[in-house]
C-alpha cells in the first residue's frame, strides 16, 4: 500500500463514525480468535470464561488483596470520620469487626460461582437479572466506579501534593491559583492530580489476570508506611495511649450509643462495597473457590487494624495540633508546618508516597477493573478490559471537579458511602440468593450468551421482573435516609433509623423478597432439550464441566470431550483434572 493510499484509508476512517467503529470492532472477521468472542455478539474474549491459562491467582494473591486493600486512605478515612464527628472510639472498633465479618461472608459467597464458572461480574450478572436487564446494573456499578475513580485520583495526588512540597517547599505551596472559587480546586492541586494521573495511567493497560504481583507488593509496603506514621504520631504526643485519646466530643449513651453503632457499621460496610460487588471480576482468575478463601481472612485482619490506626492518628493529632484530621494528608500537612527540617521532610515524603502509591492500587481493582469489565459488557463488539480501562482513566478529568464536593468533610463523606450502599447491596443480595437458594449453584454457561426467549436468561423480554422488583422495593426503604443525613431534621425520625440499617435492611429485603418471588414465580433452570436435566443434579452439579453439557454444538478446547452419564456433562478441564466435590 502506497503513502498517499494510507493517508486516504486513514482520512476515511477519521471522516467515518461507522468507519471507525468498523476499526475497532473486537469481533472483525480478519480478527484472531483470542480476541474475538465465542458465543456470538454478546460475546468478546474478556467476557467469555477465562482459559486456563488466565487463572494465575493464587490463595497469596487473593489475601493480598484483601489484606492489602484495606491499608488506604479510604479505610482511614472511615475510621477518622466517625471519630471526627463524635462516635465513641470503641464504638467504631467493635462495629469494624462485626462490619468485616458481615462482608467476608458475603465476599465469600458473592466470589464461589465466579471462581468455579470463570466469568466476571458483567456475565455473571445476567443469570439473576436477565440478558438485557443486565445492562441496567452493569451500568450502575460502571458510573459509580468512574466517580470513584477521580475521587480515589484525589486522595492519591493528595499526597502527591505534600511530596512535592517536601521537595519544593514554599515554592509550591506559593504557586498562584488561576482557578474561579466555582472550580473547587487550585492550581496547584490540580498539577497534583495531573501528576498522579500520569503515573497511574500505565496500568491501564495490564491485564487484571496479571495485576496480581501489584497487591502483593502493596500488602507489604502499605502496612509499614501506616504503622510508622502511627508509631511517631503517639511518640511525638508524649506517650498518648489509645484509651486516653479524645476529640473533646461527648460519648453516646444509651439508645444513642446503640444508633451509632449501627450507623458505624453501616458506615464501615459502605466503605467495603467496591470489593464486594467487583469480585467476581478477579475470582474467576482463581482455579477454584478454595483459592479464594484467604480473602476473608486477609478483610477480618486489616479491615479492623486500619480503622483503629485511622483513629489512633487522629486523636494523637487532635491533642498534638488541635484538630481532627479526618484525612491523612491533611495530618502530613500539620507535622510538616510544625516539624519543618530535612528529617521530617524525608519521613513525610517517604509516608506519603507509600500512602500515593496504596491509593492508586485501590483504584485499579475497586474502579478502573471494574468499569474495564462494564464497557465490555454494555458494548462487547468494541470494548475489552482494557480498552475500557483506558476510558476510566481517561474519564476521571470528567469527574475532577466532583470528588472536592463529595468529601469535603468528614459529614459529606460518610453521606456518599451510604448512598452507594443503597443501590448495590441489593444487588449483591440477589446475585448470593440466585446462585445459591435459587439455582442451586448451575449454570448453563451458553445461554449467558444467548438473547432469545426460550433461554432460561431472557426472562421477560430479557428483563427479570423479580429482581427488578426486590432492588426497587430495598432502594425505597433506605434512599429517603440520605435527604436525613445531608439535612438533619428535614424527615421523620424512622426514615432516619432505617438509612442507619441501610447495609442490614437492604440486604435483606432485596434477598428475602427475591427468594419469595421466585418461589412464587419459579425461574427455568434450562432451557430447549436440556430442560428438565436439573432434576436429580445436586448442587452445583454443572461446576465439574464449567457450565457446559457434553452434547453441546460448542464446547471450549480446553474441556475434555468425554461425558458423564445421562446428564451429560464434560468432566474434566485439560491440565486442570476437577474432582467431584472438590473445592
């Protein structure tokens, strides 16, 4: 092909929307298989099951995870902000520990299918709501993950920011806003937010099935950084122990104090959601549920840990400075004005950019990952993983001036929590209930695929009016709570107890009323000749062939051929023998 005849494909592709998409369809004809889809156009290679060769998550991995997802300025933030605003210090610790027992079970749960069928949240999504009505929660959890993209951004160039003033000095600090008070940022802090965008813009293009090296070198680095800052914060206070701590605010009592528990542990659990709802986008990377099981362990032990150094580092602060610093760079900020000099400079710069780089690896698998995923579900013929990755990146100067306004204090913060917790526990609710009580942990993987009624999946007209119906009801219980919290006084009292149960009754209701309606309105299990085969299959008895029957017209190469008795469904993975019942 000639110069001139490149430059005139290229201006046609650019003058072309439908040419440029035509460009970058995943599901080209001339494309290789390894990108292309298997099942047709709901189908791309990073929403169809993972091969073999992508399950490289260890039990290590995933406890470092977990383990290390915790040690974040998020985590602290939580802690900080209920101290901040008057809970009772071992209010919130005791509620830390029940919050983190509550969601490992659900994590757990919530990761098992994923891990034995090897899909992610945006397949896995559509046995409970519906082909079609997938697209709705897929959507949700997509928006949500780019608003917390930039505020996640925020908290890292944060700390970017008082890195390079231990560098620059009042040479940064002096540097002349050009910014209108609309803005709701600075010059300088958007330099910041610019700077860490572009150091974490290269993950963008890695592979979540190979990220797992980045959280094993965080569950390492981020502990020591919080602890040390921990260690000198008690030390420069002279010897301030945790019990004699204090903000100066009035402890609950009474049925006071019971409200605030909860409205801890709700605050706590809200704070835990990202991973909650995102997990099986990284379970289905293990080569089995029991790969998994760390996680849990990993959440019990620093979920707790970091709260109670949130709050340990507050109020040392609070006795050293006079303030409550509900954010840690804002602490950072404070030692350096007071302990200006070469030592306290190389310490601070050191812990902050320790705290930096634990922020963006937060980002990745609680935002950029996740919305990765959504883009390739909503859109599977033109986006993969990470080309909707790069979009989030990219995304996150959409929403810069958005994160200023939403955790502007310790009240605003904790608001946005309980809000998101609204809208995605009962999705989580329904997608535990569906798999385990509903279906009884089979799946017919195929039929993922398939938008046509006489699939068990399509539902009505794609939708599953039961799910639709148990996420609207749990949303209505709890959303008014959030009018409460944002204006005190401006609904009734009950309103406001229920937003303080907001994790326990959405819950709860979107599951138990799910359960309900289909017991009612019973769901197919299969569908066209393989309907009735669930009778007589115990529980998860499709995990042995990854969702698949052996008569199938496509079964993937790397399951074997051979089939089991009248069910008929392969037995075995290539280089991967499964045993029945293993775990």
């Amino acid at each position: 092909m000639t110069i001139r005849s490149r430059l005139a494909s290229a201006k046609h592709t650019i003058s072309s929307p439908q040419a440029f998409l035509d460009t970058i369809r995943t599901d080209k004809s001339n494309e290789s298989e390894s990108k292309a889809g298997k099942f047709g156009k709901w189908s791309n290679k990073d929403l169809d099951p993972s091969p073999p060769e992508q399950r490289k998550w260890t039990r290590w991995s995933f406890f470092a995870f977990q383990f290390s997802i915790a040690f974040s300025p998020t985590t602290y933030n939580v802690g900080a902000s209920l101290y901040a605003i008057g809970l009772n210090w071992w209010t919130i610790l005791i509620a830390s520990i029940v919050a983190s027992a509550l969601v490992a079970i659900l994590l757990e749960l919530n990761s098992r299918g994923a891990a034995w069928y090897h899909i992610g949240y945006p397949t896995f999504i559509r046995a409970s709501s519906g082909i079609y009505g997938s697209l709705i929660f897929v959507f949700i959890r997509g928006v949500v993950a780019v608003l917390y993209m930039a505020i996640q951004t925020l908290y890292a160039s944060k700390f970017v920011a008082v890195m390079l003033r231990c560098v620059f000095g009042h040479r940064w600090t002096d540097i002349p806003n050009h910014l209108p008070e609309s803005a709701a940022i600075t010059s300088s802090d958007l330099l910041a937010f610019g700077i860490l965008w572009l150091l974490e813009f290269p993950f963008a293009f890695v592979h979540p099935s190979k990220m797992d090296m980045v959280f094993r070198i965080k569950s390492v680095l981020a502990p020591i950084g919080l602890i040390a800052t921990m260690i000198w914060a008690l030390k420069s206070s002279h010897g301030a122990n945790f019990s004699g701590l204090s903000t100066g605010q009035t402890a609950a009592t009474g049925s006071a104090l019971g409200w605030s528990f909860m409205k801890a542990i709700n605050t706590i659990v809200s704070n835990m959601i990202p991973p909650l709802v995102n997990i099986p986008d990284l379970a289905r990377y293990a080569r089995r549920p029991r790969d998994t099981m760390p996680m849990a362990f990993g959440l019990m032990v620093s979920k707790p840990v970091v709260v109670a150094l949130g709050m340990v580092i507050t109020a040392a602060g609070y006795k050293q400075f006079g303030e409550a610093y509900w954010n840690m760079w804002d602490f950072y900020s404070s030692v350096l004005d007071k302990y200006w000099g070469p030592g306290a400079r190389t310490l601070v710069f050191l812990a902050a950019g320790i705290q930096a780089f634990a922020t963006f690896v937060t980002n990745l698998t609680s935002n950029s990952i996740p919305v990765g995923c959504d883009l390739a579900g909503l859109f599977p013929r033109y986006f993969t993983i990470i080309r909707g990755q790069v979009v989030c990146f990219l995304l996150a100067w959409v929403c810069v001036p958005v994160p200023w306004k939403l955790t502007y204090s310790a009240t605003s913060f904790i608001t946005f929590l309980g809000s998101y917790l609204c809208f995605i526990c009962p999705i989580v609710a329904i997608m535990v209930v569906d798999y385990y009580l509903i279906r009884r942990g089979n799946l017919h993987i195929p039929s993922l695929y398939n938008p046509q009624p006489e699939t068990p999946y399509f539902y009505t007209s794609g939708f599953n009016v039961r799910a639709f119906i148990s996420w609207a009801a749990a949303i209505a219980l709890v959303i008014p709570g959030v009018s409460g919290a944002l204006n005190p006084g401006s609904i009734g009292t009950a309103a406001v107890r229920i937003y303080d149960l907001g994790f326990l009754v959405s819950t709860s209701v979107a599951g138990v009323l799910y359960y309900c309606l289909c017991w009612v309105w019973p769901v197919r299990m299969f569908s066209g000749h393989y309907e009735g085969r669930e009778i007589g299959m115990g529980f998860e008895g499709m995990k042995a062939s990854e969702g698949f029957f052996g008569d199938e017209s496509f079964v993937p190469g790397y399951l074997e051929s051979s089939v089991e008795g009248s069910i008929g469904v392969v037995v075995g993975v290539k280089g991967e023998k499964v045993e029945k019942g293993s775990v």
